[in-house]
C-alpha cells in the first residue's frame, strides 16, 4: 500500500537524529572528564542515586561513532562500525551473563578501576546494571536491522527502539517519581540519571534516522492518521507524567490525601485527552472538507471543460502518442464532415490530410509529435486540410501536449482560415500597389532629404530607422542603408538616459514638437535636435553645432578663469570708466572697504578717500586718463570709518568704445610696519656691532670688501679705521698664507660657517692665532658676510707646547720600552747561558756522586734523588723565567712561532680552551714590531686568565691590504670600557705601544657578553714589496 510521505518531516527526523547522536557523546564525555577530575556534577548530573559508570560512558561513544560511519554513506567505514558495534554487543552480553550467574567479572570496572570501586558502596552505586547492559545489547541489535535493505529487519529493529524507549522511560519516570523500586532489574542496582537520558535520545536516534520505513512510515505521512498519530503519542507519554507528578507534589507537600490526589488525576487526564481528541476531531474534519472541496472543484472543472469542448467556436481534437483520434468535437464534425464515430481511434493523418500528401505527412506528423524534436508543439501553423466530400480548405493547427492518467496525449485546436486566406491574398495585391506609389513618392522626398544640409532621420514607433540622410552618415560615422531597421537606441546605447532621449520620449509620447541641444560624447558632437511627431513616428533633423559650442565654451572658459584670476589677487582690483562709474572690482575690493557689492556699483572712485588724500587720488586719477598709467599712495577708508595705507598702479584702456581705467591696490600696512621694525633692527644692530668687545668686520658679497668694522678690531689689528676699510682682506694675512685663503674662501651666501683658527698679521708685522666665524647676512639691503675674529693666540701656543710635550713623553716611552726589552733580553740570556751552565754542571756532579755512592737505599742515596729532582725542576723554572722575559723563539723562529708557543703555555696554566688562528707563513717585521706586538698578546691573555672568568678564547692574526690585525675574543665577565679608561693602567700601556708603531688599539666589553680586543698596525714597506 502506498502511503504518501511527508518528506520535509523525515528530513527533519533525520537532523534530529544526528542532533540527538552528538548530544549522547558530550555526554559520554563529560562523564569521562567528571571521573578523570573527580567532578560529582558531570557524573551524575545532579542526581544523589547514582553515576554513570566509565565503561558505560565509552560504551554510549562506541554506538555513537558506529552510528555516525553507518550514516556517512561510504563503504569502506561500514566494516569498522561492525566492529565496533559487535565490541559494544560483547560487553553488554559479558555484563548480563555475569549479573544472572551472580559473579562480578569486572567488565564494568575495567577502567579507572579505583575510583570506581571507591564509589562503589550503599548509596552510591557506581556498576553497570542488568538494564543498562541490556540496553546497548538492543540498541547494537537495533541499529545494525535498522541499517538493513530488508523491511521485515527494518520493523524488527525500530521494535526494538520502541522496547529501549520504555525502559528508558521506566528508569526516567521513576526518577521523576522518586520511586527506586524500577530503577535496576534482576538485581538493586539503580540506573544513573544520565544513562536513562542517553538510553532514551538513543531510542529516538533509532526511530528518526529511518522515519519513512518501517513502522516510522505510518507516523511521517501526509494522511490524517500520520496527523493523529503525532499528536496523539507525545500528549500520551507527556500528560499523564506531568499530572502524576503534579498529583504526587499536592501528596508529598500536604495539599490532599491519597484518595483525593487519584481522583483529581483521574479527572485532568479525561479532561485533557478529551480536550486532545476533540482538537484531533477538528482537524481531520477540516482536512476531509478540504478534500471533498477539491473534489468538487475537479468536478465542476470537468464539467466546465466538456461545455468548451462541446461549444468551441474552433475545432478540437484530441489524439494519442500514436496519433488515433481519441476526442472530436461537435465543431470538428461540421467543418471536416466527419461523425465522431466515424473518427474515432483513426489516424488523424488518414481524415485530414490530402490522400497524395498522407504518406510525407504521416512520418512528418510523427516526428513533430515527438516532445524531444517537435517545433510544432505550442505553436500555431497553417496547413491544407481534407474534408469528407474532397474538399481541400486551408487551417491553421495548434498542438499542445498534456497527460492524463500517466499517459500522454495531444490536444489540437483547428480553425478554417480559406476566407482569411483569400482575404490576405487581396490585401497583399493592394499592397503591392500601394508599395510601388510610396516608393516613387520616397524617393522623390529622398531627393529632397538628400540636399539638405543638416541630418535627417524618421523613426517608427519603436524607434526604428525608416530613412537616414546622407548627413547622418556624416556626423555618426554609419553608413545610413545599415541603419535602417535597426533601434536606434541599439545603435547609439550611450545616448539612452541623455536630453536627447528625454527629447524623443516626450516628442513620441505626448505628440509635440521638441527641440534641444545635447553633447554626445562618443561622437564628440555637439548636436541641435528638432523633433517632428507623428502617429507613426517621429521625424528628427539634427544640426552640428559642435564649432559654435567650442567658441561659446572657450568664451566662458576664458571669462571664468579671468573670473577667478581677479577674485584670487591679493590686493583690490578696479574697473571704472570715465565718469567713475564701477564696471569690475573683485572681492579683495568688497572685503577691504566694507561695502557691499551693490553700493560699490552707485558709489564714485573719490568717495573711498578723505581729506588731502582725497584731492590727491582725483588729481592722480585724471593724469592715468591723460597720460595712460600712474601710481600713487593714499589711505582707503572704509564703510566703518578705519584708514588702510594703500598703494595703487592704474592702467588707461578701451572698452566697449569707452575709455575705461584699470587699476590694482596693494595693503602698505605691513611694509610700512617692516620697514620701521627694520629701521629699529638696524639701529641695535650698530650699536651692538660698534659696542661689541670682540673684533667684528663686515665683507660685501661676492665683491669681498671690507665696508665696516668696529673698535675692537682696531685694537686688535693697530689700524685706523680708515685704513682698515681700505685694506685688502687677504693682506691681513701672512704672505705665506695668502694663496690658501683663496683656495678656501667661498663666495657663495651660506649662513653661518665656522672657518677654524688661522694665522693674522698686524699693523706692525706681528702674528696673530684668531679663531673665525662667519655668518652671512644682509646689511642696507646688501648680502654681506659678518666675520667674528677672537684672538687665540696664547692658547694656540699653550696647546702647541702641550702637543710637543706629549710627543716628548711618547718618544721617552718609546726608548722606556725598547730599554726594558734590551734589559729583559740581557737578563734572560744570562739566566739561559750563566745559570743554566751552572745548573748543568750542577746536575752532572751530583749524578757523579750518586754513582759512587754504594748501591742501595738509604737517606744519602734519597736524598741525592730529591736533589736530583730538585735541580731539574729548578732548570725548568730557569727556562720559563728565560721565555717569560725574551721568548728565544721570537729571535729565532718569528712572531708566528711566539705567538703559538705562548698560546699553548696560557692553555697549560688557565685551563681556558682556545682557538688560535694564524698565518701560514712568517711575516717580516722589524724587531720593535715583533717585540711590542707580542707583548700587547702577551698582556692581553694575561687579562684574560686573571680578570675574565672565561671558558673559550679565540685569537686570530690576519693580514688586511697594508695592515696587521690580531684580534683576541673571549667570552667572559665582560666589563664597561668607559671605567677601563679611567682606572686600568695596562690597556693604557698596551694601546701606548700599538700607537708607537703607528697602529691602533681598540677593546670592546659589555658586562656578562665577553670582551674582544683588537690590534691593528700598518706592514713595513718591505713586507709590502714582498707581497
């Protein structure tokens, strides 16, 4: 039996499943992570009985993550669902077995096993009950038959959704109803509260996943018994649980007894199930009306089309996909002459078509009634036609294609049109005729169109090309045959939405004549329409104005930027004729005076001045109208009675035949305020130039002048001023150091600019050290270079005398150290030739005793040992004190050789690790060389190992061009170089010896990252030609 589904409520079944799937594994997982952190809430939501135990949480997400791969429709996922779901079977089965056989197996307790059995006590049961395990055992079994192709499996499997709905019910409705006697079955283990929850969204997952199979099936339809059913089941479950509960609250909280509470149960659930079944009443009432209506409908629309059929004006026929004649009205009959029994299940190609043409348009007729090909269906053609006496009449046919009873028909209607036939025959003679009149009248007004200078075009209705002069095709760049037919509209789509077509709308729609002018841009024409209606169009010369419409533009153009040059001037502007009548001012004018742009226009040039001024801008104004231009200076008074210092320039001209004066007016008010501020600047400018104690003089630029000084430079110099001002700048030095002052002196206007000291002469021939600074300036309107010279000679000879003391001690330090090392060289060659003999021979003659001595141990022969070893350690402290102080290595092997043994000897002392990179081969350097820069190593690893605290020191000797750079880098303390400057007298001494030859010492510290020195001296001009 077919029942017809109602698809949006199974789609909507379907999401809930998954909601409700997703909803049982947050659950699931908030149990874990509650036994995990040991929050009580998230075990039992709430519930004092019981929690849900870990392996039932697992046990909830195992049939969860089946249902999600059994339901994502991809085969290779199916298999491990199986496996998962037969995992959750064998648990439930375990758990069941082992709670009928009385025997705890564990099953349950697998994991977090502590903390289970910590719970696990009266009060507090935390173990899966015999419900529980039974439940997974039927929802496993139901989802795996509800997944199944076969509807007796698909039954079986939401029987089963239906049994765990109710003991999930069970243990619900006795949580609600605090009754513990239906929590666990078999034996007193009550349910968690969130595993009854689960069991029951996990029944509902079951049911919805399938809604439109099954028994579902009968619940998702659209008939009123699906209808019935949905409402009636929830009100079945929900109402009688919520007025239990409520008559349990009235018990539990005094409000009646027992007997009251039963009979007031008994009372609201009649009442409310009738109420339900009366809504349930109306509504199927209302839906069986609606169907009896639509039947009703259906009826009288049958009858509705027989009586067209019956009464068509046209005739109707009806045909099959075979093309047998299944209707054939009334109308048919009296045109064809043919009964309908006679027709009837004939082909129609048999009584309607020509006998010679049946054949053709047999096959023809098929192939058009074929949907997929057909290019007659739903339109209207004219064909010859047949009648049952021979007679040939001309019809048109329309063929429209509907089904009935899932099959497929063809409805044609067919009317005789032999006399319209006839009629369009003659309408098309007069046509003719009546073509080959307008054409020679066309072309007689095409003539005429033809010779008129400006375009012309006619359009229809639609505003369509009927005719296009040869002007036209001129002035749009078309030719004017390919217009016609086309829109213009089309042909110029840019101009839709302009004057233009506002112009040709309103012409068409209201029937008057328009005119108007536009700019068309694509073209790049300006264009004068006239626009001519008619009841069949418009008629529209247009006329190129584009050359008087740049002239006029170029007019506004050039009267607008002169416009707008005249408000921009800073000053007023004017423009009177003779009489003094104001023809122009801009706004400066307006703004400055005060009055408004129509009082300007009555008022007289004179009457913005007063007094003497007055007189003298009248008496100025008539010399510009006789002589053609002047200037003068006056003050503008103002609407509010201020004067404003005003300078004018005015110009004579023609205008309009007029002689006219133009004239502008600048604001004097703040020169005039410039030049006293100067006139105030200049007077303390002098005064502190001629009073200032230190020498000053004053050079014109670019000629280099002298064309002022003051009193102290008189006294510096011994000159009078009048000798000073005619001297030559350059004559004021010595004569050896006249060429060097011309190379350097600079001409060019720079600001200030500090030249150093330099050497002076006076009057009488003596030496002066002054210190120069110049600063350019402008001096009576003049660029001039203001010179201060301060006499510095006793400090430029104090700091002379400093320079060659310090060359002194440098040079003392130098012999110092080639002293010291001519000394330690001495001295180490006397330890190593004098004392090392002496040891040497020492150490023969005690071996010499030892040997005579009688053989054997003894305190002689002991002691003779020690002394032995004593004299050899002596030897070796004789040779380390030889090298400390002239390592004979440098003088015989090289720097390379010095460098390389001392390293290793710093390694052996400090036990600092390092690196030591250097050249291959030796380099040549003179003695002095070598000497100080081993010893600046030498110091600089002895800085090391006593004040760094580092692990790892890095040395490295490279040539770079002309130089030596030895670079040592440890990574110790580090220290602040600014103090070392101050307080470390050996960096002092070592940068003193890099500077005696002529190279540079530099140390680089920060505290805590290391510290890193770096030696560099110039090569000796051999070793460069070496290279």
């Amino acid at each position: 039996m077919y029942l017809p589904p109602n698809l949006y409520l199974q789609r909507k079944f379907a999401q809930w499943a998954h909601i409700h799937i997703w909803l049982i594994l947050a659950i699931a997982l908030l149990v874990l992570a509650g036994w995990l952190m040991e929050v009580e809430w998230l075990k039992k939501m709430g519930s004092p009985v019981a929690s849900m135990n870990p392996t039932t949480a697992c046990c909830f997400l195992l049939f969860g993550i089946s249902f999600l791969l059994l339901r994502s429709g991809r085969a290779s996922l199916v298999t491990t669902a199986h496996l998962l779901l037969g995992l959750l079977i064998l648990i439930a089965l375990s758990r069941i077995a082992a709670l009928m056989a009385g025997i705890d197996a564990g099953i349950d307790s697998i994991l977090l096993n502590k903390k289970v059995m910590a719970e696990n006590h009266p009060g507090r049961p935390s173990r899966m009950t015999f419900n529980t395990a039974l439940s997974f055992f039927i929802s496993a079994i139901g989802l795996l038959l509800i997944q199944s192709k076969s509807e007796k499996k698909q039954k079986a499997g939401q029987l089963a959704a239906f049994l765990l709905l109710l003991l999930a019910l069970l243990s619900l409705i006795s949580y609600l109803y605090q009754t513990q006697n239906f929590f666990g079955l078999i034996n007193y283990i009550p349910m968690a509260l969130n595993t009854a929850i689960c069991f029951f969204l996990t029944g509902l997952v079951l049911l919805y996943c399938e809604s439109g199979r099954g028994y579902m099936q009968h619940l998702t339809t659209t008939l009123s018994g699906s209808i019935a059913a949905r409402v009636l089941l929830p009100a079945a479950i929900l109402i009688p649980t919520l007025f239990g509960l409520i008559r349990l609250w009235g018990y539990w909280e005094g409000l009646y007894d027992n007997e009251f509470g039963v009979t007031l149960f008994s009372m609201v659930t009649i009442i409310v199930m009738a109420v339900i079944g009366w809504y349930t009443t109306i509504a199927l009432n209302k839906r069986d009306l609606q169907q009896l209506q639509i039947q009703q409908e259906l009826e009288d629309s049958k009858e509705e089309i027989s009586a067209i059929f019956l009464n068509a004006p046209d005739a109707i026929v009806v045909i099959d996909r075979e093309g047998r004649i299944v209707k054939w009205n009334p109308e048919s009959e009296r045109l064809f002459g043919w009964k309908r029994e006679e027709v009837l299940h004939q082909q129609l190609a048999d009584i309607v078509v020509p006998p010679e043409l049946r054949d053709a348009h047999r096959k023809g007729l098929q192939r058009y009634l074929s949907p997929a090909e057909s290019k007659i269906i739903g339109q209207t053609v004219d064909i010859w036609a047949v009648c049952k006496d021979g007679r040939h009449i001309d019809v048109a046919l329309r063929i429209s294609p509907f089904t009935l009873d899932n099959k497929g028909y063809f409805i044609g209607f067919i009317r005789d049109i032999s006399e319209k036939k006839k009629t369009d025959k003659k309408l098309q003679q007069f046509n003719e005729e009546l073509t080959r009149q307008v054409a020679e009248k066309t072309k007689e007004i095409t003539d005429i169109l033809e010779r008129v200078t400006d375009g012309f075009i006619a359009l229809d209705k639609e505003f369509r090309y009927t005719y296009a002069n040869k002007k036209i095709g001129d002035l749009t760049n078309h030719d004017p045959s390919q217009l016609i037919g086309r829109n213009v509209w089309e042909v110029f789509p840019d101009a839709v939405n302009t004057p233009t077509y506002a112009a040709f709308m309103k012409a068409m729609q209201e029937q008057v004549y328009v005119s108007n002018t536009d700019h068309f841009e694509p073209l790049e024409i300006w264009q004068e329409n006239h626009i001519y209606p008619s009841a069949n169009g418009l008629s529209v010369f247009i006329r190129d104005i584009s050359e008087r419409k740049r002239a006029e533009h170029e007019i506004t153009r050039m009267r607008s930027l002169s416009e707008t040059l005249i408000d921009s001037l800073p000053g007023v502007f004017y423009f009177y004729d003779e009489t003094g009548k104001f023809i122009r001012w801009n706004k400066q004018f307006e703004k400055v005076t005060g009055y408004s742009n129509e009082e300007i226009a009555v008022m007289h040039p004179a009457q913005f001045f007063l007094g003497a001024d007055k007189e003298h801008i009248i008496h100025r104004i008539k010399q510009v109208f006789e002589t053609g231009s002047g200037d003068a200076e006056a003050c503008f008074t103002t609407k509010d009675g201020r004067q404003i210092p005003y300078f004018f320039k005015a110009v004579r001209m023609e205008y309009d035949g007029r002689t006219c004066l133009l004239g502008t007016g600048f604001d004097m008010t703040e020169k005039r305020k410039a030049e006293e501020d100067i006139k105030l600047s200049e007077q303390k400018y002098r005064l502190l130039f001629h009073s200032n104690p230190m020498p000053m003089w004053m050079l014109s630029l670019p000629e280099y002048k002298i064309i002022e000084t003051n009193e102290a430079t008189l006294r510096q110099y011994g000159y009078t001023r009048e000798e000073f001002l005619s001297l030559d700048i350059f004559k004021l030095r010595p004569a050896d150091d006249e060429d060097k002052l011309k190379r350097y002196t600079n001409r060019n206007f720079r600001g200030i600019h500090y030249a150093g000291v330099w050497r002076h002469q006076k009057k009488d021939g003596s030496i002066l050290y002054v210190d120069i600074t110049t600063y350019d300036t402008h001096y009576e309107g003049s660029p001039v270079r203001l010179v201060l010279g301060i006499d510095v000679t006793e400090q430029h000879l104090a700091e002379e005398r400093l320079k060659q003391s310090y060359e002194s001690i440098r040079e003392l330090t130098e012999h110092l150290h080639n002293v010291r090392e001519e000394e330690r060289m001495h001295i180490a060659r006397e330890i190593h030739d004098e004392l090392g003999q002496l040891l040497t021979v020492l150490k023969m003659d005690v071996a010499w005793l030892n040997k005579k001595l009688s053989p054997g141990p003894g305190p002689v022969s002991d002691k003779i040992h020690d002394l032995l070893l004593l004299i050899d350690t002596t030897v070796k402290t004789v040779r380390r004190i030889s090298s400390e102080l002239r390592p004979s290595l440098l003088d015989d092997l090289g720097l390379l050789a010095a460098m390389e043994w001392h390293f290793e000897e710093f390694q052996k002392r400090s036990d600092i690790k390092g690196y030591c990179n250097l050249p291959d081969q030796e380099i040549s350097l003179p003695d002095s060389v070598k000497i100080g820069f081993f010893r600046i190593f030498q110091e600089s690893l002895t800085n090391v190992a006593r004040h760094s605290g580092a692990k790892n020191v890095e040395v490295e000797l490279q040539k770079n061009e002309n130089r030596l750079i030895l670079t040592i880098k440890d990574d110790g303390i580090g220290f602040d170089t600014g103090d070392s400057k101050r307080k470390t007298l050996g960096l002092i001494g070592m940068r003193e010896r890099a500077e005696g030859m002529g190279g540079e010492y530099c140390i680089e510290g920060e505290p805590g990252r290391g510290t890193t020195v770096k030696v560099s001296v110039p090569l000796p001009l051999q070793e460069l030609k070496t290279e």
